[in-house]
C-alpha cells in the first residue's frame, strides 16, 4: 500500500508534461502496458546517509553595546543508517514501452512525436 501512494504522484508527475492530446496518448499507452507488465514491488534494504547537526562547543555572538546574543556553533555530521525501499523492478522496462508507444501514437495521429496539432492557416 505504501508504494502505491509513492507511485502514483510520481505517475501524475511524469504525466504532466506535454499536451493534451499527448496526455490523453500516454494515457492510453500507460494503461496498456501497465497490464502488459504490471508492478512487481519487492523490498530491499539500501544504505542511506543523513545528517546532523552537532554543537562544537563555541559560540557565535553578536550584538551592540550591553545588548549581546550568543548561539551555539554548529556542524554537520554524516550519519549513516539502513533503511527499506519498496520498488517496483519493472518500472524502468514498462516506461521505456509507454515512451515507444505515446511517440508511436502521436506520429501516427499528429504526424509529430509530440502530439502537437499543425498550426492553422
């Protein structure tokens, strides 16, 4: 379930680039292969880096006259951790064929892989 809700705003993201009439193609296309080659999610453990920040024990202060303010320096530290990502291992196969296809449709239907409708006049 949490790969789902990870997924589609990255599926709607990927399909908001282009036209409407290339939208609606990848649309088609999308829904074609996503039977043809459905998500396989597996779970996998990856190494992740995050970072923190860490007093160094001196002070940076500021101030006017008897008015003074004093605040911790900091630094970042890296700090290793292992996680759990879900993917889906036939995502970048199933994209590669929705590409082929929206460019197939559009060239087919709009003579460009763009989708773009010829100017009038």
């Amino acid at each position: 379930m949490r790969a789902v809700v990870l997924v589609l705003p990255a599926l709607l993201l990927l399909g908001s680039c282009g036209t409407p009439e290339f939208r609606a193609e990848q649309s088609v296309c999308r829904a074609e292969w996503m039977q043809k080659i459905p998500p396989k999610y597996v779970q996998r453990i990856v190494q992740r880096v995050k970072y923190i920040e860490i007093p160094t024990g001196q002070e940076i202060c500021k101030g006017k006259g008897d008015k003074r303010i004093c605040v911790p320096q900091m630094r970042l530290e890296d700090v290793p951790y292992t996680d759990v990502e879900t993917v889906d291992l036939n995502r970048d196969r199933r994209e590669v064929q929705i590409k082929a296809c929206t460019v197939r449709a559009c060239t087919a239907k709009f003579g460009n892989p763009d989708c773009e409708a010829a100017p009038a006049g």
